[in-house]
C-alpha cells in the first residue's frame, strides 16, 4: 500500500505545473484556478462546540474528528520536504523561461545594427555621457565587452537572522567591550561623529575659499591638504606606528597583523604591521580626512591599498555598532525619566553605513574575504558567516571558463581576474563576531556594489521603482578603481554622488531619539570622509573630488607629476607629432577637435599612398561623429568600437591589413576591454590623448607587428590642447608637457622613441 499510494503521488505531482507545486508549497492548498466544482451541493454539518473549546489544542481536534484529504493535500508533505535550494532553482528557472519569452518579443522590434546588436541588447545604460544618440544605430548604453550582465530576476535578501543582526535588540557582550572611557576622548572616530558644527560655519562654505597647503611625505609624496572650513590642520606621518595609539576596535589589533603578513616580508618588516605605503594612507584614513590616492594600480600595489581601506571600513562599522550596543544596554539599566536622552543619539536616520563601490564581482568576493580574515585572524574560533556558500558560489569564478591560450598583458590579467560581471549589489551586516550576507540594505552595515547596481535601484526621476534612502546616512564612502568607471559609465557615478547623503523619504522605522543631530540637520554630506582611489589623474575623477568631497575634517589629494612619460617605453623608432589645437573654452573643445581633425588633419591622409592609417579615438561619441563623416564623404575605411561582433572585427581587421581599407576607426574602450593587437599599421593618428597613457605606447608598439621594410614611412600624430595638460604630462613627462602647453603657437614637435 506505501509503494503504491507514494506511487500515485508521485504521478499526480508530475503532472502539475511550476506554478501549482509553488502555489501548494507556500499556502499548502490548490490554487483556486484549478479546482474541480462539484455538481452536487454539500449538506451542511453542525458542529457543537465545547466550553474549553477556545484552549483545546489542534491534535485532540485531529485525532477525534479526522479530516477528509485531498490528493493535492497529500502531495503536500513531499513538496514540503523539498530542500531550499531546489525551490530556489525551480523559481529561477520559471523567471529565466518568462525573461527568454520576453526577451525573445523585444528582440522581434529591435533594429539595432546587425555589426551592433548583440552587445546592445545584452546590456543596458553602459557607456559615458549625458546624450544619447538619435539614431538607434547609435545607442551607447550597451555594457562593453568583457563583462556579463546576468542578475537573477528576482533579487536574493537574508530575512532569516534578521533578529540575530538588529542593533535595536542586542546588547554589548562583556568581552567586546571597547576601550577604556579615558581613552575614548582621542579615539578620532568619536571625535569626528561628536564634532559640532553651527549653522553659520554651514553656511558659509558656499562662500568661502578653499584653503590648500602642500606637504611631502615620504611615500605618498606631494600631498595637497584643503578645507572650506576656516580653520585648515596638516600633520605629518609619524616614524612609528603602534596598533595600540590606532584605536583599534577588538578584534583588529591581534587580526591585522596575520591579515597583512603577506605583505610584510622583506625589508617592509621593519616597518611594524603596516607597509610604508599603507601606513601613511591608513593615518589619512584614520583622522577621517577625504583622500584621493591616483596611483592605485591592479598590478603592482591594488591589493595593499584594499587591505587597508577594509581594515578603516570595518573598524569604522564595529566602533559604531559597539557605541549602538553599549547605549542599549545603559538604556535597559536606566530608570525612566532619568538622565538625557541626548546621550544616547549614536545613529544616522538609516542604518548603512560604509558604502564599497567596485567595478566587479572579484573585487566584491576579496572584500568580504578580508573582512571575514580581519574578524576571524588565526583564533580557533570560527565567526558565523550566513549564505556564504551562497555568495562563493555568485561571485566566485571557474578557472576553468578563462581560455588557456589567451595572451594579454600582464595589466590586462590583473585588472580582468575572476567575476567580472558589473551589475551587483550586496548588504552586509556585522554584529560582534557574525557576519550576515545579503542582508537587506535597510539591515545592512555595509552596503558592496558596482555603479550599475546602485544605478538600477536608485532609478531616475519619474520612474515609480525606485529607492535611493539607503544612502541617507553613509558615513564612509570608498570608490575604489574608479579609473575603470571611465571605461564603464562615468554618469553611472555621477548619478550615485548626486544621491548620496539626502534625506530619507520614509522613517525606515528609526527611533529618531537615537539619531545624531547633525543628521537630522540634513549636514551629513559634511561628516562623510570619501575615500577615492584610482590608477590616473583624470578631470573627471578631480571633479567628483572637488565637488563633492566636502568633509569638515578636510581633503588629501596625492598630486605626484610623472616625471618620465609612456613615450619612453615606445620601442619602435617613429617620429611623434603633436599638433596643438586652440579653444575658446572648455565646452568647445570637442568640437574644436572634430573641425582641426576635419580640415588641417585627414586631408593629409586622403592620398592612396597614405594607406593602412589607424585613428584611435578615445570617447566614443566622437568615434560615431568621425563614422557618420566618413561615410557621408565615401571614404575607404572600417571600423571597429567595443559593440562590434567577433566576425565584423576579423572582417575589418583582415581588410585593414591587406589594404583594402585605407583607413580603421578603433575606440579606447574596445582596446580596453580586448587588447587586440592591429597588424597592418603605417600611419597612427592619435584623435585625443590616450585616458590611460600607457595605452600609448602599447598602440605605438603596434607597428612592429608586420614589418615590411616601412619603418622609415611610419608616422604618429597626436591632437592636444591646453586643456589636456594631465594626459600630455602622463605621455611626454611633466616638464615636456610644460613647454609644450606654453607654446601658444601650433607646436610640431618630433620625439624619437628610446628602446
């Protein structure tokens, strides 16, 4: 009778659909859509009740009135035996069937190019600038090549610790108590949340001048400090650095150590637990000054600038949770009535308070790893890490899936390691020694994303879906590689800044007698230390620093100048010529360009004998105005941008080199995010200044791919202007690039390439 009634089951459960197994899992009935009316009418029962009938228990009811079960009823106990994951899998994999459907509709309508439509439909909002292109040919708001843009439709959030991880209902553990109160004055977290500001110093930031002054420090070298606020403080980096005068948070002190061995050998040893580098970055991070470091690279010290910013993020997050903890517990031990409730305001009006962003999934796994290595350290005792097998399994990577053949410089390599899909975003929450991942953002102390993760959730205006509150109350910022944003979506960026630190639209269920006034005067852009780290000096990324950086501790900016430029790693003798441009302003330099390029430039090319000429253009707005042109004036050319099909580029590539194409458009983004090598090259026209100059040298390199005899027939042009100082001095050297920008004649200079 068992084999044969599980049997029958089994049968009945085959034939319902994903929709009805989920229906009858999660309310434990058939979904009315589906139930067999009966003809007859049911006799109706009379039921007497009992005096005790509001106590009795549901298994005496059970046992003296059994109750007449359906076959979806007896299903139930099988489905209810089905583990979490498979549930999890079953409800994506009806989400993915629904998305292909209705992605396979919109592609029906689409009519983007065919050289074009793959990488335009895969992503969304993924290149630079505030306008769009017109012509649907030209969409822009594709994601580059290189990264996949796969989320589950159905966001995964942590509810089940929810009551683990609340601030508002835990107490703090004897053993994690902090220091001792007399040290806690020249603790530099306290004294920065417990820093008054009056409504006239507010006010008068709008107005006043930046102060600025320039020190040099050993390692960082030329630092520039500044402030709006009146009064501007310098100090210098001490020679000794003891992990007992940082104030660190327990466990910190016995885990940094262990946590950083790696790179503490050599000659750094005798530095204590920090390298040079990181120690005098951590001081900066430490009087929570904002700080922009431009010489953060992938390959050389990315993850010794990560494994300091996380040690600042997370004793941050544990000092402010023990200061929450603590008051919980005076509050619990206080009478009523007694004392002020002013003591105890020790929050912003959300919870999150350190916001991550980084360019990919990799980035995002490290961070955790070295938070769960900082709280963990060599003790025996493992911390309590929620969904981690979950998290391993989205961010992690195969290696497996990398091809093995595949030859990319070694920055390449560096900077595309693991996860790199760009659309993510996680809450994390820490409380004493557990760590919560996925956390809801709303129950999140950490909040780790890229660009477009947040960019998705915040929305734009009009949109009905979207939610922006979480960023109300961030006190710590860190944008780490934001160089890579340039070749994602700077606006992306843009969009962030614009909303961060605004007042909520919903009370998000705070106790606003715990919340710090400075907060509820809407000042907490003025608290925020940013910490801003990057591989290059770039306008765009100076402005973000500029502009909204506003901290009332100040700003460090490192502002070394290259002394030597990428020119000198060009191994090829070719002659370079800089032809300079003049502009009015800022806003007509692009078009200055495109009329220089148009009418002084391309004319000298337009003879035969100038064949196999590349143009590299850097922004991808002026690579679609250079195309439009070219095919409006018939010319011999092809082209190749970062949304181009692999069969286009081999196309183009092929044509190029044998000379059936005079002339090949390649965009900086596609040589970002490919580092393909162009064989074929005679003649290199730099349309702009390179946004990563060592991208200079490695096009110049191109030209000894095919050597034919031509050397003494090569030639570079390069287009300047004087609002290109930093990208001039990166490619030629500081003191060229100087005597280069006084010119203000066009200046025609020839450099000859040192091997």
């Amino acid at each position: 009778m068992g084999k044969r009634s599980s049997r029958s089951q089994s049968q009945l459960l085959s034939t319902l659909t994903k929709k009805q197994k989920k229906h009858l899992r999660d309310f434990g009935e058939e979904h009315p859509f589906y139930d067999r009316v009966s003809s007859k009418e049911a006799k109706p029962q009379i039921c007497q009740l009992s005096e005790n009938s509001d106590t009795s228990n549901s298994e005496s009811e059970s046992e003296s009135e059994p109750e007449e079960v359906s076959g979806y009823h007896k299903l139930l106990a099988t489905l209810k035996n089905v583990s979490e994951e498979e549930e999890e899998e079953e409800e994506e994999e009806e989400e993915e069937d629904e998305d292909a459907l209705a992605e396979a509709e919109m592609n029906s309508d689409s009519d983007v190019s065919k050289e074009e439509e793959t990488a335009a439909e895969s992503a969304g909002m993924q290149d630079r600038g505030n306008v769009l292109p017109a012509d649907p040919k030209e969409k822009d708001w594709d994601e580059p090549p290189g990264t996949s843009q796969q989320e589950s439709p159905e966001e995964f959030t942590d509810t089940k610790h929810e009551s683990l991880f609340s601030l508002e209902t835990n107490f703090l553990e004897e053993e994690s108590g902090g220091h001792c109160p007399l040290k806690a004055s020249q603790d530099p977290f306290l004294q920065h949340v417990n820093k008054e500001l009056k409504e006239r110093e507010i006010q008068a930031v709008a107005t006043n001048p930046k102060t600025t002054q320039e020190l040099k420090w050993p390692t960082l070298g030329q630092l520039v400090f500044s402030s709006k606020f009146q009064k501007l403080e310098t100090f210098k980096p001490p020679k000794d650095l003891d992990l007992k005068a940082l104030y660190l948070q327990k466990p910190l002190e016995s885990t940094w150590t262990k946590t950083n061995s790696q790179f503490l050998s050599g000659p750094q040893k005798s530095s204590g637990p920090f390298t040079p580098l990181q120690k005098e970055l951590f001081v900066v991070m430490n009087s929570y000054r904002d700080l922009f470091y431009p010489e953060r690279t992938a390959l050389k010290n990315g993850e010794e600038v990560r494994q300091v910013y996380c040690l600042h993020a997370i004793n941050h997050v544990l000092k402010a949770n023990a200061q929450v903890l603590a008051n919980n517990s005076r509050r619990r031990g206080q009478k009523p009535g007694v004392g002020d409730d002013d003591d105890f305001r020790d929050q912003g009006l959300t919870r999150p308070k350190v916001l991550i962003v980084v360019p990919f999934r990799e980035a995002a796994l490290r961070v955790v790893q070295l938070f769960i290595s900082l709280l963990e350290g060599d003790s025996k005792k493992k911390i309590i890490v929620s969904n981690k097998k979950r998290f391993n399994g989205e961010y992690g990577s195969d290696p497996e899936e990398r091809p093995p053949n595949l030859k990319r410089p070694e920055d390449y390599e560096a900077v595309f390691v693991g996860n790199i899909d760009d659309h993510f975003r996680i809450g994390v929450a820490i409380l004493q020694r557990s760590i919560r991942l996925y956390a809801p953002f709303y129950s999140s102390d950490i909040l780790i994303a890229s660009p477009l993760g947040l960019r998705t959730i915040i929305g734009a205006d009009g949109e009905k879906k979207r939610d922006f509150d979480f960023l109300s109350s961030i006190e710590l910022l860190i944008i780490d590689q934001a160089d890579i944003y340039l070749m994602q979506n700077w606006e992306h960026v843009l969009h962030l800044m614009n909303h961060m630190n605004l007042l909520p639209l919903d009370s998000h269920g705070v106790d606003f007698s715990r919340v710090r006034m400075w907060s509820l005067n809407n000042w907490s852009k003025y608290y925020r230390q940013t910490l801003l780290f990057g591989a290059l000096q770039d306008a765009q990324i100076n402005s973000v620093f500029n502009k909204y950086c506003v901290n009332v501790q100040g700003q460090v900016a490192v502002r070394n100048v290259p002394l030597t430029g990428s020119i000198s790693h060009v191994l090829v003798q070719l002659p370079h010529v800089f032809q300079r441009m003049e502009a009015d302003n800022l806003a007509s330099v692009i078009d200055a360009r495109f009329n220089f390029f148009v009418n002084k430039i391309l004319p000298q090319y337009r003879d035969a004998v100038m064949s196999h000429t590349l143009i590299y253009v850097p922004s991808y707005f002026d690579f679609v105005r250079l195309r439009n042109y070219f095919k409006k004036e018939d010319l011999n050319f092809t082209h190749i941008c970062e949304y181009t099909q692999k069969s286009a580029i081999s196309r183009a590539r092929h044509f190029f080199l044998h000379g059936e194409r005079q002339f090949l458009l390649l965009t900086e983004r596609f040589h970002f995010y490919k580092r393909y090598t162009i064989k074929g090259i005679r003649n290199l026209i730099f349309y702009e200044l390179p946004t990563y100059p060592h991208f200079y040298s490695e096009v110049c390199n191109m030209l000894r791919a095919t050597t034919r005899g031509e050397e003494a027939a090569w030639t570079c042009t390069i287009l300047y202007s004087k609002y290109d100082a930093q990208r001039l001095a990166a490619v030629v050297g500081a003191e060229r690039a100087a005597q280069m920008l006084q010119s203000k004649k066009n200046v025609h200079l020839f450099i000859t390439g040192e091997r």
